[in-house]
C-alpha cells in the first residue's frame, strides 16, 4: 500500500475516497469486510488522503482529478464511495464525468451552505464528536497530520459553498445515503433533502456510531452498504 491508494483484493468494482483531512487507512476496515462480494480499492486525492499543492481544491477539480486516476485503477464504471467532504467530490464525478460511475454511497455527506457557517459547523462538530469512539483519536490525529491543515482549510472553504443537492441533480445514477444517528455533521432532515432531490436516491441510519463510522463502525457499514448498494 501506498499512500495514494489502497489496493482492492482484484480488480475493483468500487472506489472510495478518504473523508477530508483523512488517508485511505480510514477505509481499511470497510474494504475488507466487502472484499469477498464488492472489491474496493481507496484513491487518496489533495487534502483527502495527501498533502495539497498550492493550487485550488475545489469538489469540481477534485473530481476531475479523481475521474483521471479511475482510469489506472478501474477497468470500467465503479460505484464511488464518499465520506464527509468528499461526498461531494464523488457527486461531481458523477455529474461531469458520468461514464465512470455507475453508482454512489455517501457516508456522513457533509450539509447544506446555510448549515456550514464556521459557527454552526463547530457546534455540529462538538455535538458529534461527543459519540466518537476516544480510541480512534490518536489514528485520526495522525491522519491530519499527513494531509496538512493548510489543504484542509482550502479544501473546507470550498466544501462549505458547494452545494451537493446541485451536484446530485446533475445527475441520475443511484445514490445510496449512509449516517450514523449521532452524526450531527450529517443530520437526517439533511438526508431527507437529499433523497428529496430526484428519484434514486436512498437513505439509511446505522445502528450505532457518529460521523467517522467507516472509521468506528467498518463492519456495520459494510453490512448496509452491501444490502443497499447501487447499480
């Protein structure tokens, strides 16, 4: 494994990209349990998974940059996976780049603009970090210390004006919408929304867990994502 990605056990009928700050050991835990029935390589881009460049990290570049690497990694149309931000990024794919996706699961999608001010979304954020499972925080400190918080806060800036109901407009593959119920980052009435925007798009609340499920809660995730997955 290198840091750009995580290989899938054979040629992958999925792809999944890291949350916002996060590397491809965030998923570890979820492609191994899918690895008998949906092999699942994880791409690292700029801010999710890597260090960023000066340039900017836009949901729209991200996933121009992600739809070139799907060409090495894919032999043909993959689900995508998103987890936090990079729901968004995966959205974008599927609406500028659509031959390569067949399918998307969004795991935590982060909100709405007028959700994502700085205050609302530190309040969101304390609110859900109170369910998080204290173990995974030293992995999850590392994580952010590989990508950099300097990405990040670009990245974020970015993410806090894109608004993902357009981006899931744009398009009409199937969607499937995955939150932990704790996840104030990714409340239902926002899933709601989401699955409002046109026909094919699924919601569904875990058992159990906060915004960093494919982190806390990897074996759960699977479980739902194999019985709801698209395409």
């Amino acid at each position: 494994m290198t840091g750009e990605v995580l290989p899938a056990p054979g040629r992958p009928v999925a792809v999944a990209v890291p949350g916002l700050g996060l590397t491809v050991r965030g998923w570890r835990g979820v492609v191994e349990d899918l690895a008998d029935t949906v092999p699942t390589a994880v791409v690292a881009l700029p801010a999710y998974g890597l260090r960023a460049g000066r340039g900017p990290i836009t949901p729209a570049s991200s996933a121009d940059d992600l739809a070139r690497r799907l060409v090495d990694v894919a032999d043909g149309p993959v689900v995508l996976f998103g987890h936090s931000a990079s729901c968004q990024v995966v959205a974008e794919v599927a609406r500028r780049h659509p031959a390569t996706v067949r399918g998307l699961v969004l795991v935590g999608p982060t909100a709405a603009p007028h959700l994502s001010t700085r205050r609302r979304l530190v309040a969101r954020w304390l609110r859900t970090a109170a369910h998080e499972d204290p173990r995974r925080v030293p992995a999850i400190l590392r994580d952010y210390l590989t990508t950099r918080l300097s990405g990040f806060a670009r990245a974020l800036r970015a993410a806090r004006r894109h608004d993902l109901r357009e981006a899931l407009a744009g398009s009409q593959v199937p969607v499937f919408v995955v939150r932990g119920p704790h996840d104030h980052l990714a409340p239902a009435g926002w899933l709601a929304d989401l699955a409002a925007v046109r026909r094919g798009i699924t919601t569904v609340t875990t058992r159990d867990g906060a915004h960093m499920v494919p982190l806390t809660r990897p074996a759960e995730l699977a479980r739902v994502c194999r019985d709801g997955l698209p395409g």
